[in-house]
C-alpha cells in the first residue's frame, strides 16, 4: 500500500515510560501530517502502562502472531491478544484507519546505546535502517530465524522497525533518553519525505548484527541460576566475543567461557525482561548488507 499513514506506537512495554514521554512532547498538531503523509500516534499497552508493569497477561510485543489465529478460550481472553488485535483492526494494512508502516519505541535496561531493530530483510525496513545508520553510525540488530522469539508489533506492518535505547531502569524516565528518542523520529520523519520526493540516495550497503541466537544464565538441577554475568561482559553490548572469552562467573569464582569457533557480538546483555524468556543475552554475527537505489525509487509504491 501507499504510505499515507504511519503508526507511531510508543508503551508497547508498560514499564518503558521514557518513549511515552517522548512521544507526548513530541505529538502536537504540526507533527500530524508532514509532506502529505500522516502520523498517528498510539501507546501500545494502556493498561500496562497505567500499572507500571511490562504486560497484564502475556508480552504484547510476542502477541501479533496469535492475530487472526484460533487461539484458546484462555488466551483469547488474555489483554494483550486483545490489544493486538484493537491494533491491527484498527491501524493494520487493512484496519480500517490503516497505516502502511509501524514505527515502535522501546527502551532497555542493556547497554545497547541508541540502535535500531528490524525483523527480516524486508527492503523497506532496510532502507529506513541504512539511511538512519548512514547518518548517525547507529548499530542495526537484525532478528530473525528465531523460532522461540516471535510475533513482534512491527512484523504485523508492511514496513516497519524498532527504536531500541539503553541503558535505562524501567518505570525511571531519563531526560537523556528521552532527548534520542525525538531526535531520532524527527530523522525518520525527515528521511522518510526525501523517500517520497525521490530526493535521497541509498549508501551502498549497511552493516547488521545478525541473530544467532541466545543463551540462558547457566542454572542448575533445581533451576537456579548458579552463576551471574561475568564482570568483562557487562555493559559490553555489539563488542566482539572470541573462543575463550569469559562470559559467565559462579559462586566459586570459576569463569565460565565462550567455546565457539567463530567470532560473535553479543547484545541484550543481562536484559532484566528477558530473564524470565530465559535469555542472558543474544549472540550475532556481522554482516554486510548490500543495498540497491531501485529500492529507495520503489518505497512509496
């Protein structure tokens, strides 16, 4: 579809309170519609947000594949499938206020710095990705092929991608935080309408951290966690990871390390949301990614 609208979803985690900020400063009536394309502007997660928790039943930001599907009577009652819905039904490809793309704001308690998350190799999704990395250097995390994580808010959208920052405590807004986010929507807004005048070029290729996978805090027989990220590890998100390299440490002082072969980055370092998803932290792979013009000349279509 033609982008005409663009959804702008901020609260998807209700204990993210930084992005809904942001978005409240920066929602006002000359932010509505810029170069004939209109933003909407929507908290993903109300009830959430008012509790100050990260969801009310399930994650909501895991919920969009359950969409259209023959969920269960218990889990079709869950708040976030519902939310999920109300988002799609409304603001979907097909909604009936429908947008064309999603842009979703999320915060991290990780040291990931300012980065943008996208989900596949979707060339619209590339091209807003290479041409924000292009401006600020700005780390790209490209998830995907990961059976365990999925049904992400931004997938559900023809074109769509994630404004992830850190490091930040939940439910704590940071004024710091908050000063990225509008900068960063306000380059989107500005690459997006040179998109639409064919008034931009694309760099020749971007660079990804593309996800392998993830790994769980060790634990032992009772499920406990027996040892803690190591100190060398902390706060050391997109650095590289080679064979030997400590990763965990337990109670004895012993280092638990990296035994793989190839060279990694890790990222989500010691995420306090993903603990209960059992992951410590994600492991990727660089990669370049080249680009074609013909897919800036083709976004509007």
């Amino acid at each position: 579809m033609s982008f005409k609208k663009i959804l702008i979803v901020s609260g998807t985690h209700g204990n993210e309170i930084n992005p809904i900020w942001a978005i409240n400063q920066f929602n006002k009536e000359e932010n509505r519609i810029d170069e004939g394309i209109q933003y909407t502007y929507a908290i993903g997660n109300p009830l959430a947000s008012e509790r100050g928790c990260r969801y009310v039943d399930v994650d909501l930001n895991r919920s969009f594949n359950s969409v259209n599907q023959n969920n269960d009577d218990k889990s079709r009652n869950y708040y976030e499938i519902k939310r999920a819905n109300y988002l799609i039904k409304n603001f979907g490809e097909n909604g009936s206020d429908p947008c064309g793309m999603a842009i979703d704001l999320h915060t991290t308690t990780a040291n990931m710095g300012t980065s943008i998350v996208i989900y596949g190799r979707r060339r619209k999704d590339l091209c807003l990705a290479a041409l924000i990395q292009n401006k600020y250097g700005l780390p790209i995390y490209l998830h995907e092929n990961d059976k365990e994580q999925t049904g992400f808010l931004v997938e559900a959208w023809p074109c769509g991608l994630v404004i992830e920052i850190g490091a930040v405590a939940q439910n704590f807004y940071d004024p710091e935080i908050i000063k990225r986010f509008l900068i960063i929507i306000s380059s989107l807004r500005q690459e997006i309408n040179k998109l639409k005048n064919n008034l931009i070029k694309l760099p020749d290729q971007l660079i990804a951290y593309v996800h392998q996978g993830s790994i769980d805090y060790p634990k032992g027989k009772n499920k406990n966690i027996n040892a803690i990220i190591h100190p060398r590890r902390i706060n050391q998100d997109w650095k590289r990871i080679k064979k030997g390299d400590p990763l965990f440490l337990d109670m004895e002082g012993n280092t638990l390390r990296y035994e793989g072969e190839e060279i990694i980055y890790p990222v989500f370092i010691g995420e306090v949301a993903y603990k209960e998803k059992n992951i410590a932290m994600s492991f990727t792979k660089k990669e370049v990614i080249f680009l074609s013009n013909e897919w800036a000349e083709e976004f509007f279509n």
